[in-house]
C-alpha cells in the first residue's frame, strides 16, 4: 500500500469522529482492521488519533467555560438594564407603556426569600441534609408572606418589566 493510500485511509478512521456521532468498538475495530497495515504504524496512528482528539476535548472544554462565563455576564446585563427599565417606569408612574417596537409592562413577581443569617433561622424553617443545615425557602416564603417575623430571613421583591 503506498503512503498516499495509507494517509487516505487514517483520514477515513478520523472522519468517523468529526461528525460527533459516536462510532460503536465494532465498527472502529473492524475499519482499522480493514486498513491491513503492520501492527506498530496502526498503533502509531491510533496514538496520533488519541492525541488529535484529547486536543479537540479540551479546546472545547476551554470554549464552554468560556461561552458559560458570557452566557453569564449577558443574563446579568438583561438582569441591570430590566431594573434599570422598571425603576424608571416605576417613578415616572407608568403601569403601562407601548413604544414603537414594545410594550412595557412593570409587573411583580414572586418575591426571593434571602436568607441574611443561617444561624439564627428558628429550627423550624431549617432541615438538615448530610450533616450540612439549609434552610427552608418554601416554609419561609409561606411564613414570611402571611406577615410572620422570622430572625434571619427576608422577602426581597422580584419586579421585572414584561416587554411584549
């Protein structure tokens, strides 16, 4: 077999992986089995394989990492400019209000329940799971909603602009 046929036929083995599919055992062994070249070059080039694709799965770990970190940084924009939008509607007392492309509506949402102080949260709005206390949002949220004072606990408004 020359070398271009032979460079032809390891470019067919990557080929299988390029696509993202996944290449059953079978299938990859009886294509490299089918290549009829000695032992060592087929290992040889299965190494270069391993090494080709051990590159290509940590560029695309670096590349998630990077697409989550702007994922995150573009939800925290949406997050300012939707409060900067509501607290502008909010004290110019407008419940409603249609632009050319929009209509802008403040609306509230179910309040979060911030826990200021862990520590001193009354048991009852607390559970303990493998050795670590959490505390109860839910309970919280339905104490704290019904007016109870809880030690350590808040409602914190969650108003938003719907923008239809």
């Amino acid at each position: 077999m020359n070398l271009f046929n032979l460079n032809e036929n390891y470019r067919k083995v990557e080929s299988l992986f390029d696509d993202g599919a996944e290449v059953s055992e079978q299938a990859l062994k009886d294509t490299l089995e089918s290549i009829g070249e000695a032992r060592a070059t087929t290992l040889d080039n299965i190494a270069f394989l391993i090494e080709r694709n051990t590159a290509k799965g940590d560029f695309y770990a670096k590349k998630i990492k990077e697409l989550q970190l702007a994922k995150k940084s573009a939800e925290n924009t949406v997050k300012r400019l939707n409060a900067y939008m509501t607290s502008a509607m909010d004290d110019a007392g407008l419940k409603e209000l249609q632009t050319e492309n929009h209509v802008l509506k403040p609306r509230n949402y179910k309040a979060s329940v911030i826990v200021d102080d862990l520590d001193h949260l009354p048991e009852e709005y607390t559970t303990i799971k493998p050795a670590v206390k959490v505390a109860d949002k839910t309970a919280l949220y339905k104490a704290l909603k019904n007016g109870t004072e809880v030690a350590g606990a808040h409602l914190k408004p969650n108003r938003k602009t719907a923008i239809g």
